[in-house]
C-alpha cells in the first residue's frame, strides 16, 4: 500500500502549462471549452504585465473560468524561495522549482537600466574551474516557463509600478546554448508584444562557446545579442580553465562567430575573465586582440571574483587589468572594465549556487 502511494506521488503532472502558452493557443482552447476568446487578452494581460503569481489574482475573471483554467492548466514558473539584499542595491533571488530544485537570479539597478540576470540550467555541465556553478556539478535543464518565470518573479519583487526591467542577460547558472529549445522559446515569450513584450536586443545570451549553440541561435532568427566567454588567449590556456573548450575548439567558436547573423551596426561581446599571472599578460591581450580580427566585436573584461574552496585563482592587480585594457584600446577594440555587482551576497558572476547547488546535487544523486 504504502508503496503504491509513493509511486502514485511521482506520476509527473501532465497538465499543459499555462505559462508555455500562445495567445493563440490559449484563445483556441478557451473557445473548444466554450469561453470567449478575448478572455485570452486579459489572461495574458494579468500573467505579463501584472505579473501574478496564480489564477486566484485574476480578479476580472469569472469564477467558473478561474476554475476550469487551474484545473486545466499549471501556472508553471519559480517561486521567490529566498531574497538577498546587496548593499550596492542588486538583489539575488533564490527560486524554488516545482521539483525542489533551486536556481537564481539577479537583479541588477542602476540609474537608467535594471538588468536580470537569468539562469538556463540548475547547476552547469561544463565545469569551468573558476566558476561555483561549474564546481557543483549538473542537474537539469530549466524549462521555458521557468526561464520566463525568473522574469515574472523579479517584476513581483519590484511590485506594481516599479520601473519596468530593461535588460535581460543569461548569464546566471548553466550554458544556455546546451538548452536551445527552452531557451529559445522562453526568448519568444519574453519577446512577444502580447506577452512580455521586452526588446530583443535587450536580450544577451552568454554562451561559453558552443558552437553548435551559435549557428542555432542564429538561424532561430530571434535578433538578440549574443556574448562569447572567451577567458584565454591560447587554445591550451583556454583548455585548462574550460574543460569543455578541449571539444570545441576556439577556431569554431570563432568561425560560427564570424557566421553570426547581425545588422552592420550591431557587435558580439567578448567576456575574458582576468586572472592574476594565468591569462592577464600583455602578451595574452596582444593575442587576444589578433584573434579577435575582422570580428565585429567588443571585449568586456571581467575582474576574477573569488568563489570560495575552488583552485586558487586571483584577482590580477588593479594596473595589470589596466594595462590589458589599454593594449586592446591601442589595438582599435572598444575595452571595458565590467565589475561585478552583488558580491557581498554571493550574486557576483561564478558566484551563483554556492548554497543551493550543493545540497540540491546531494538530494538528486542519494534518490538516483
Ligand atoms: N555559461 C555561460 C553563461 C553563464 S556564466 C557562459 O559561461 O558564458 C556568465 C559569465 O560569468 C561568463 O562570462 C563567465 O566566464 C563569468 N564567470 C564565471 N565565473 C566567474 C568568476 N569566478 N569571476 C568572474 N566571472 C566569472
Ligand atoms: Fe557553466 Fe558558464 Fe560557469 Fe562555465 S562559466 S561552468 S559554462 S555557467
């Protein structure tokens, strides 16, 4: 007995989820169930723009269709498990999955601009040595609705009114270009006028190099911008701090690159993660900015922020990522120095799941 109760437990729930859906798909199945189709406008209106956490708040709605739409659909994204203030203002949101999961998030403001930074994976395949994401290992791919959830929760935290989020970066936990189809399908939602309605090309997808994932993001024609991890100037220097850098190697990361779709005045980002004596010379920045030829691009430059109990990695001196920045200025590429925010909360880059990946991975693999 008691065991049939517990296998019944695990019969995934098979219902569509609402947050997955169409306005067209959702009008065509309101009416099959006998409701009027613009029901689907105030649907998506109370989903998107108010950005609600469940059918129960959509008070315009009549009580049978508040009903048929929780028994028919599951709302789908992420609850808010945790906040985390940071004193220069960014947030990170540890969000809870409807299987226990955690990922997270990271809400970013500044003056003119509030960026979030999403997560398209619990936990990271790739295992980049210098990245607590990497270090915790790989669980699963985040779902669209998921991905869209993060989103929806960050509006909830800002509440009604705030300004609105402008940015959206994938650059939280996992490589979202070994998780196209979620990825890109949440970047349609998130697109869409009827629903999220954000610019693409407020949208950057941050790819450690796959460049498989590459040619796909291109041909799925969804116009967002794209950045390349490049963190190395040689094939070997890149090998030893991405292990995944050993199967596709720089030269097709840079071709698939150089196929990149782009309008003539839109550029890729490079990001190059500066660490103390491993990659910081300025023979590394002249590589870099060799290598980096006839590609419309620009370079950001990341500071190495620490992540505890990982391989001793450290920041490089302040003049020395000076000096790289300069020599690729002197070569002609527009250089920036990109601090991260929230690293007295853990939400700086390669800083996401300290906590929640460890003990997530632990539960997954004692049930497997
Ligand atoms: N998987 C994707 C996106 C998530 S990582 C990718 O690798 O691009 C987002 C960025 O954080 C990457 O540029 C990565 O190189 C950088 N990063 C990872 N660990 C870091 C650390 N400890 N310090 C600074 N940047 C880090
Ligand atoms: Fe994964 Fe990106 Fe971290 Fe590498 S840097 S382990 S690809 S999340």
């Amino acid at each position: 007995m008691a065991k049939s109760i517990k296998e019944a437990a695990k019969i995934p729930d098979s219902r569509p989820v609402l947050l997955r859906q169409s306005l067209t798909a959702l009008q065509a199945e309101l009416q099959r169930h006998g409701f009027q189709g613009y029901r689907a406008k105030q649907i998506f209106h109370w989903l998107y723009k108010q950005a609600v956490p469940s059918v129960a708040a959509m008070t315009n709605l009549p009580a049978a269709l508040r009903n048929w739409l929780d028994a028919f659909y599951r709302f789908g994204g992420v609850q808010i498990a945790e906040r985390r203030d940071s004193a220069d203002g960014s947030v990170k949101l540890i969000l809870a999955l409807a299987d226990g999961a955690r990922i997270e998030s990271v809400l970013m403001r500044e003056e003119d601009r509030r960026t979030l930074c999403i997560s398209s994976q619990v936990g990271c395949p790739l295992g980049c040595l210098f990245c607590m994401t990497g270090q915790g290992g790989f669980v699963r791919n985040c779902t669209a609705d998921e991905i869209v959830g993060q989103y929806l929760a960050a509006r909830q935290l800002l509440g009604p009114g705030a300004p609105p989020i402008t940015h959206i970066v994938f650059m939280g936990m996992g490589e979202p270009l070994l998780n196209c189809e979620a990825v890109f399908e949440a970047i349609r939602r998130l697109t869409d006028p009827q629903a999220a309605g954000l610019s693409p090309r407020r949208i950057t997808v941050s790819t450690a190099g796959v460049a498989a994932g590459i040619r796909k993001l291109g041909e799925a024609k969804l116009n967002v911008k794209l950045a390349v991890s490049l963190n190395a100037s040689t094939e070997d220097q890149r090998g030893r701090l991405m292990p995944y850098a050993r199967r596709d190697r720089l030269e097709s990361v840079l071709e698939a690159c150089r196929q990149f779709p782009m309008p003539r005045q839109h550029r890729i980002t490079f990001e190059y993660v500066l660490f103390d004596g491993v990659n910081d010379s300025p023979a590394d920045a002249r590589r870099v900015g060799q290598m980096l030829r006839g590609i419309r691009c620009k370079i950001n430059l990341i500071p190495f922020n620490p992540v505890e109990g990982v391989l001793p990695f450290r920041r490089p001196p302040q003049e020395r990522i000076e000096a790289f920045q300069q020599i690729l200025i002197g070569m002609n590429y527009t250089a920036s120095i990109r601090y991260s925010k929230g690293a007295d909360v853990g939400a700086a880059c390669g800083q996401l799941a300290a906590h929640a990946g460890a003990q997530l991975l632990y539960d997954t693999r004692a049930k497997g």
